[in-house]
C-alpha cells in the first residue's frame, strides 16, 4: 500500500501545465522558467500551455475546488500552491439584472460584479498571478506606471508577498489609490502628466534597481493571466456554455484580451462548445483609439491627442496591446463603442437606484454601451448580455454628488 501510494504521488500531473511564453505579435518562444518582459520585437508575450496536461483535470474536478480563480491552476502559470500569494480573489457574483434589463431593453442582462473582489477592482486577478509568479522566479521588487487601480492592488498583494514595489501614478489618480499604496508600504511617486509619462520614469529607473521588473500592462506576461480568469468564471457560472455578448470597459485592454484567450483554452479543451460570444470594447468620447481603430478597420490604434475622461481607468491614449484587443473584436464579430461621460454619470445613478449596486465609472461606460448598442439596433433585445463591473464605485465618490437624483431609465 506505501508503494501504490508513493507511485500515485509521482503519476499525480503538476499544478501548472504552463509550457512556454510566446510573442503575440511574431510568435517567438521564450522560455517561462525565466523572467521575461517583452519580445525583442517590443510586443507582448502570452503563457501558453500543455493543454493535453492540462485537460487531465476535468470540469468535475473544478467544482470541487475552493471557489477563487486558483482553481484554475492547470491554465494559470505558478508551479505549486505554495507559491500562490492570495488575498481570497475571485469566483464574483454573475447578477442577474432584470429591472436594469427591461429599462434598457435587453431583459437577459447579467452582471460581473468586480467590485466585490479584494482592493475592490479586478486589478487584484492580475495582480495575484503576476506577483505570485514574479516572486517565484526570484525578483528582487517591483515596479509599474499605473492610473491607479493597478498600483493600489500590485502594491497590497507585493505587501502580501513580502516584495517591495515602485508605483508610479498617473497625476490625475483617484486619492484613494494614492492612499491605498502607501498604506501598503509602495514608494509612491506622482510626477505628473498621464500614463504614458509614468511609463517612461518606470522604464528609466528600473534598469538602476537590480532585481526589479517592470510590471506594467502587458510588460509582463502574467498579468493577463490572472485577468482571464473572468472569463473561466463566466463559462462556469452559466454552467459552462457561454452567453451571446460580453461588454468591458477598455483602456490597457487587458481584461479584453485575458477573456478571449481563456474561452479559446476552454473551447480547445472542449469544456464548451465552438461558438464564442461576440466581444465590445467601451471607450469613452474623450479617450477612444480603440474605437477610431476598429471604425476604420485598422490592425492598431493610433495615439489618442488629451485623453479625459472621468473613467479613469480607461484613460489610456495608445495601448501597448490594441492589436490583440482589436483582433478579439474582428475574430467574434463583436464591435467598440465610445460613450460619453455625461451618459455614463447618468447611467451610474440609474444602476444603483434600480438594481442597489453602486458600479465605477468604468462598469457605468458598459451600461450606457448597452442602451446605445440596443437603440442602434446592433442588440436585438433578445441576447443575453454580459456587461463588466471592473470596480466597486466607493472608490470614486466624487462621480455620485450629495443630494443628485437619479434619472429616468
């Protein structure tokens, strides 16, 4: 019986299935044992895997699992349990929102609700399995260009893992992210201008921090892994098929992208079927390349001239990954909507008023989406929709002033 024991011990399949990473633009290999930050040619690397490995899990297997996003651990990169730096993140609620739906003309509008998740923002998925990873390959600190959400959640979980970290915030950073990352023990800096200014500090100062990596979107390969969990926890939730659209808010386009890698795993495991659910990006008027880009037809977006907007966190004038976002848009026939802020403010108040949910500015910009797709005709009414809550609105207390009525749906 020890040696039967033993021998199953051995035969059991690892943790992570992780293969390789490989170049989304050029398709070159790079070896995931290491640490790696972009291409050679400055595109962005994705983790790719043994799905023959992976699938000897099955969905049984998931369900009996604790309910956070590590019980994907076949499709996610860290090697061992061990290794995982958690604070409890995901499995979010999948709402129905059925007085939200029959306002706005869709009646089978479900919800991800984001804000529920530790930090209060999906930023904390990709922070999770991008800091869990980075300390298991032995990183000395740190260090990210961020509009703030990001840098509050890889600032707590590098505290959980004991890791020092370097955020730089975009100036016009909601207070509470400031605050966040302090209390977490990150050197803050706040130099001023947008996101692409804080990028180009990062870039100067981690070469003079030996053992640093530079964190920021989609310079690392594991931040999209952690965010294409949303998309397993959807197929899971429905009892794995899928529903027929899926809207997120859209700046870095991360979440974007992570979702439509993780239903392409899903679908080459088998776990559901071959369709795949149409994909919208949401912009705001005021920041919205990616829109521009797909109007047009362009393969990637061009730089967005002062970028404003009260999303904050999409506010991102040129994203390192607009070709991977643009691709899941044209590959499910989906399409990219700009919103404008006035509708999404509005839009904010009638969400909590009809369904008690007070969602960020960024889920708000998906909602008025909805209303503008289902007057356009592009939604027929009868889908059922998925639309992203990235973030639970406490953090943005200003977008919801003292004493203002809701509109009318």
């Amino acid at each position: 019986m020890v040696g039967r024991a033993r021998e199953e011990r051995v035969a059991r399949p690892p943790y992570s299935a992780l293969s390789h990473l490989e170049c989304a633009r050029c398709g070159a290999g790079y070896d995931a044992t290491r640490v790696q930050g972009l291409c050679s040619c400055g595109s962005p690397l994705l983790a790719r895997y043994d799905l023959s490995q992976a699938a000897q899990a099955d969905r049984a297997d998931i369900a009996r699992r604790p309910p956070d996003l590590w019980r994907y651990h076949e499709l996610l990169p860290v090697s061992a349990a061990a290794r995982v730096v958690s604070l409890g993140e995901g499995m979010t609620p999948l709402l129905a929102m059925p007085r939200l739906g029959r306002a706005l003309g869709v009646p089978r509008l479900l919800m991800k609700d984001e804000g529920l998740i530790p930090t209060g923002t999906f930023k904390a998925r990709g922070a999770s399995v991008g800091v869990s990873r980075a300390a298991e390959l032995g990183v000395a600190g740190l260090a990210m260009a961020t509009n703030g959400n990001a840098g509050a959640a890889w600032a707590a979980y590098a505290a959980r893992a004991g890791l020092p970290s370097l955020v730089v915030m975009a100036a016009g950073a909601p207070a509470i992210n400031r605050a966040e990352c302090r209390a977490a023990g990150a050197e803050l800096r706040v130099p001023g201008g947008g996101i692409a200014e804080a990028g180009r500090l990062v870039a100067a100062e981690v070469p003079g921090r030996p053992g640093y990596q530079d964190v920021s979107t989609l310079k690392e390969p594991y931040r999209i892994e952690g965010k294409k969990t949303m998309g397993f926890e959807i197929a899971e939730q429905l009892g794995w098929r899928l529903p027929d659209v899926i809207i997120y808010p859209t700046g870095g386009g991360v979440g974007i992208i992570g979702i439509y890698k993780a239903l392409r795993e899903l679908r080459e495991l088998g776990w559901i079927g071959p369709r795949l659910p149409r994909l919208v990006a949401v912009q705001a008027t005021g920041c919205a390349p990616i829109v521009r880009a797909f109007a047009s037809g362009a393969a990637e977006s061009e730089p967005w001239p002062d970028p404003r907007t009260v999303a904050f966190g999409i506010t991102v004038p040129k994203a390192l990954g607009d070709f991977l976002v643009l691709d899941a848009l044209y590959a499910t026939g989906g399409t990219a909507v700009a919103v404008a802020d006035e509708a999404l403010l509005a839009d904010q108040r009638t969400v909590v008023r009809l369904e008690g949910t007070l969602v960020c500015p960024e889920g708000a910009a998906c909602v008025t989406a909805v209303r503008e797709l289902r007057a356009s005709g592009w939604l027929s009414g009868d889908e059922e929709v998925v639309l992203l809550n990235t973030g639970t609105g406490l953090k943005y207390p200003h977008t919801l002033p003292h004493g203002a009525p809701a509109p009318a749906p």
